[in-house]
C-alpha cells in the first residue's frame, strides 16, 4: 500500500506536468528579414512591438518560436532600449537566441500551431507580402478550425496577396493596420519606397478597414483575424489573441506609454475632462510618459491644418503637459496656432513667456511685431 502512495506522489505530479504542456499553446512569431544597420540601410522589424507582444504570450504560458523569410539573425530599426519592455526583453536570453536564430518560414510546420502573430516594421512592406511560404502558413492556419491570425502595424501587409477559393481572406474581414494618415506624418523615409500603400490595398482587397486618430490604439478582431493599428496598438492586439484561443490574459502593470496613449484617446473622446487629466498629471506625474502627450499635441497640430476643432486639440494637449515638460518650440507652435485661430491676445502671451525665459527670444520678438502690425 505504501509503495502505491509513493508512486501515486511521483507521478501525479508529472501527468500533470504533462497535461500542463499538452495544452500549452503555440504561438509563431514572424518577423521581416529585410532590416540592415538598424534601419539606417534597409528598414526592419519594430523591436517595441516584438518585446510587448513575446512578453504577454510569454507570461500567458504560451510556447513561442519565431521565423523570418531568411531565417538566422533578423535586425530591428533602432529603438529605445530604456523602455521597460525592451529592458526586460533584452534580459531574456531565451528571447534574444530566438532573434539571433529565426526559423526560415519554408521551414515551418503550420499544423504545430494555434496561432500566427506578425510582427510590424516598415521592412514588413518589402518581404512578408512576397513570402509564399509565409503565405502557405496563414492559409493553413485560416482553413484550420480554432486558430488566430493576428499581426500588428505593417504586419498586416502579409495578407494582401492570400487567396482561398479565388476568393482573398481579408475580404469581408474588419481589420487594421498602420493607415495613410500615419503614413504621411511618421513614413516619411521609406513611404516612397514601399510597393504600395497597406491601408489602399487591403481595401482594395475587399478588407472593412478601420482606425482611429493617429497613433492611438485600436484593434479590430474579425472572425479568426487580430490586427493592430500601430505600435500603440500591440499590447491590445496580444492579448485579444490570448482571449481569441479562450484564456483570460494574466494582469499586468500597463507601461507608461500605454498609459499616456489611453489619457490622449480619453480626453480626445471626451471620456475625461481637461481638469481631471490635469489632476491626474499633477498627483501621478510618474506613471506617465509625459513627452509623449506633448509630442502628440505637436502632431496633432501639423495634422490638423485648417481644422479649428483640431488645432484646438492639438493646443490643449501641449499645454495640458507644459506645467511637467516646457519645450520652446512647443511653445512657439502654439503661439502660431493660437494666431492661425485669431487669438492674438492668447498667442502674446506665450510669446512674452517665452522672451521673459529668453528662449528663442529673436522669434517671438518678430512674431509679436507682425501681430502688431496686422
């Protein structure tokens, strides 16, 4: 009878071990093999979206192996390695050998898999849409019952020339990804360059493209497919496949950027009011990034041209943050704006501020001179 216990102690801890691993998920990671000297030369995969996506699957207990056209290391554009996520990422030797070692996508068995999440980078553009065996992967895994394909920003680009039944997969799918308007504000690079405009042609395809503003996050989940606007949308579209293969996401402490992305589409969308986001700045400063809601003001400024409601926007969120970071050409553009919207006496101000500061003093001296003058 004792040895009966014993061997019941010993091996019911290893069936359920293995029952654990038996349904473990299986994720494919895809990037571009088309990056070169960190983008300088040739533009590659988006290192913030790899790190945030591999870190939810990774602590959803997913098994995650990552493939490129080429196989073997894969280069990233340059990117921020002081961000929490590209810190942990980085501190991750398992992640890193897989970078340094991608499978080739001819090399892959689809039927391995439950799901496929493409990884985007302006080099998403100019190889993963080419790939015929990154496309015999999706076609699979879209003819399979209960599996997810899923890609964010470029990614999305992989799906454009993917035909079932003569018929493409995106058509009738709601789905989204890097659009025109970002295109125009932050492609400026390689845009030129790209084979053809990913939000055209996966309308052109018969997809029901959606978005939002400009570098906020959205995502579209449509039949078997997840896609991500943005970079700002990774988060999001990772653990929307998580949901999609019938698991609850792990909480998790939201990164600063993300934060700040949910401030700006909070106050735009009038869920909050300019008072409690002022609050919320002053009591709680550090968990945001507080750049990034100047720098998005800024944007939003340039992309509004003439649109008065917009250009107000745009004003409102740089001096939302001018309190936690003053930038003089921040404020100079304001100054410009408030002119552009005939409120000259507003627009004075800043520039007495900034002359009072002597900063870019010779500027807003000639500038409240023509005001005068006009």
């Amino acid at each position: 009878m004792k040895k009966l216990i014993l061997v019941a102690i010993f091996f019911i801890p290893v069936i359920l071990f293995s029952q654990s691993k038996n349904n473990q998920k299986k994720i494919l990671m895809v990037v571009s093999s088309y990056g070169k000297d960190l983008g300088a030369t040739r533009p590659g995969y988006e290192f913030d979206e790899f790190s945030q996506a591999y870190l939810i699957f990774k602590n959803n207990n997913f098994s995650i192996v990552v493939a490129s056209p080429k196989g073997g290391k894969v280069e990233s554009d340059k990117f921020n390695k002081d961000k929490t996520y590209n810190k942990l990422l980085l501190e991750d030797k398992e992640a890193l050998s897989l970078l340094d070692n991608t499978k080739t996508t001819a090399s892959i068995n689809p039927e391995d898999y439950d799901a496929i999440y493409i990884v985007g980078g302006k080099g998403a553009m100019f190889d993963l849409p080419h790939d015929p065996s990154l496309q015999d992967i999706v076609l699979n895994l879209y003819n399979r019952e209960g599996t997810v394909i899923s890609s964010v920003c470029h990614g999305p680009a992989s799906f454009v020339n993917i035909k079932s039944n003569d018929e493409y997969i995106v058509k009738d799918v709601e789905m989204s990804g890097f659009c025109n308007v970002e295109e125009e504000l932050f492609g400026k690079k390689w845009v030129k360059e790209f084979p053809f405009s990913l939000e055209d042609k996966l309308k052109s395809r018969g997809a029901i493209f959606t978005q939002t503003d400009f570098m906020l996050s959205n995502i579209a989940v449509s039949g078997k497919f997840v896609t991500g606007q943005n970079p700002f949308s990774t988060t999001r579209s990772a653990e929307a496949v998580v949901e999609s293969l019938g698991l609850t996401p792990v909480k998790r402490t939201l990164y600063k950027d993300e934060k700040s992305v949910y401030l700006i589409q909070d106050l735009l969308d009038k869920k909050k009011t300019i008072k409690w986001t002022e609050d919320e700045l002053a009591k709680n400063k550090e968990d945001y990034d507080v750049q990034i809601i100047a720098v998005y003001g800024y944007y939003k400024i340039l992309a509004a041209k003439d649109n008065k409601e917009e250009l107000i926007k745009g004003i409102a969120l740089v001096e939302l943050t001018s309190p936690h970071f003053f930038n003089e050409n921040l404020q100079m553009l304001v100054a410009k704006t408030y002119v552009k919207l005939d409120k000259k006496t507003i627009a004075k101000k800043v520039l007495n501020e900034l002359i009072a500061k002597n900063l870019l003093k010779e500027q807003a001296e000639k500038m409240l001179n023509n005001i005068a003058n006009n």
